[in-house]
C-alpha cells in the first residue's frame, strides 16, 4: 500500500511560528490554536491535578447521597402529614361518638386530655 509523501513545510515558514501565510488557512489555524495553547499552558503554569477525577467521583457519590436523603426525607414528611390527617379525623370522629348523647349507655365522665 503506497501512500503520497506529505507535503514540505512551506519556506520561510519557522518552527517558532514565523510566517505561514503560505500555509492552507486550517492549517494556520491549528497552529495558531497550538501557539495560543502553549502560552496559556506556560502563563498558567497549568498541570494535571491527578487527584482531581478521585475528588470529583467522592463529590458526584456524595451528590447522590445527598438527593437520596432528601428524596427519602420527602417520602417520610409526606407519610408523617397523610398519617396526621388521618389521626385527626379518627379524632373528630372519637369526639363526635364521645360528645353524642346515647340512651343505652352512661355518659362518660369528661377527661382532660393534655
């Protein structure tokens, strides 16, 4: 399998990023994104922080802790208001059978119910 040889750099063009106006315009692009990229990498003396990917797993596992507490907190809050609803109308029904007057039985004596 041949293939063709690449084409030669351009004359005049340097290795520090002289003149490449002869250079197709992605071509130039690519090495003005390098270039710029260089810079910023030694201006920002930028280095892989290789404790990075382990911070950021323990903060996406302790995100999803956290939403699971709060889903289930929900559940619970939302269990514990249907349950007080209930409780209150069995109460007021309580009230309404203790407060009726019945024939057939003594009327309870009245407790206080603190």
């Amino acid at each position: 399998m041949t293939t063709s040889p690449s084409p030669a750099p351009a004359s005049g063009v340097s290795s520090n990023g002289g003149s490449f106006s002869s250079l197709p315009r992605w071509r130039q692009f690519l090495l003005h994104l390098c270039n710029t990229a260089r810079h910023l990498g030694a201006t920002l003396n930028w280095h892989r922080d290789p404790d990075y990917e382990r911070r950021m797993s323990a903060l996406r596992k302790d995100r999803q802790r956290i939403e699971s507490e709060t889903e289930r907190i929900r559940n619970e809050t939302e269990q514990l208001r249907r349950e007080t609803e209930r409780l209150k109308e069995l109460n007021s029904r309580l009230d309404t059978l203790l407060r009726r007057p019945d024939s057939s039985s003594p009327t309870p004596p009245a407790a206080d119910c603190n």
